[in-house]
C-alpha cells in the first residue's frame, strides 16, 4: 500500500495529486466501512459526505484517529481546486 500511495503523490500537478489522494483515501474509507457492516444491502455509503466517512470509519475503530485532520485536510485542498 505505500508503493500505491507514494505513486500517487510523485507525479502529475497539485491538482492531479490532490484527487487522486483524495480518491484514494476515499475508496479505503468505504471498503472499511462495507466490510464491518452485518448487512451492507440495506446501507449505501454514497449518502455520506467525505467528513462523516471519515468519522464513521474511525467511530468502527477501522482507522487511526489521530488521521481524521489529514483526511480533512486532504478533503478542504481537493474542494479548494473544484
């Protein structure tokens, strides 16, 4: 996973950079957050805005707590290019 992430961040513009960290990190919230539920069926993950599953993932203990600024931060530079 670092290999994936470091090929993310050493090329393209800050734009390119910044979406494709922020596309990143999103697909790994949602599959965490897929994979603990008992019925995924009956919920749909494309409801929540990135905050929230950034927090619901840390509320399920599946990531580090001490990542929601960086998530955050990611988030706040990707809207500030769109």
């Amino acid at each position: 996973m670092d290999h994936y992430i470091l090929n993310l961040v050493n090329f393209g513009d800050e734009l390119q950079i910044a979406i494709r960290c922020h596309l990143a990190i999103e697909h790994h919230l949602i599959n965490v957050i897929e994979n603990e539920l008992k019925y995924p069926d009956e919920f749909s993950s494309s409801k929540l805005n990135f905050r929230q599953k950034v927090e619901l993932a840390i509320a399920l203990g599946k990531i580090d707590k001490g990542m929601k600024g960086t998530f955050l931060s990611i988030n706040k530079l990707r809207n500030q290019f769109a």
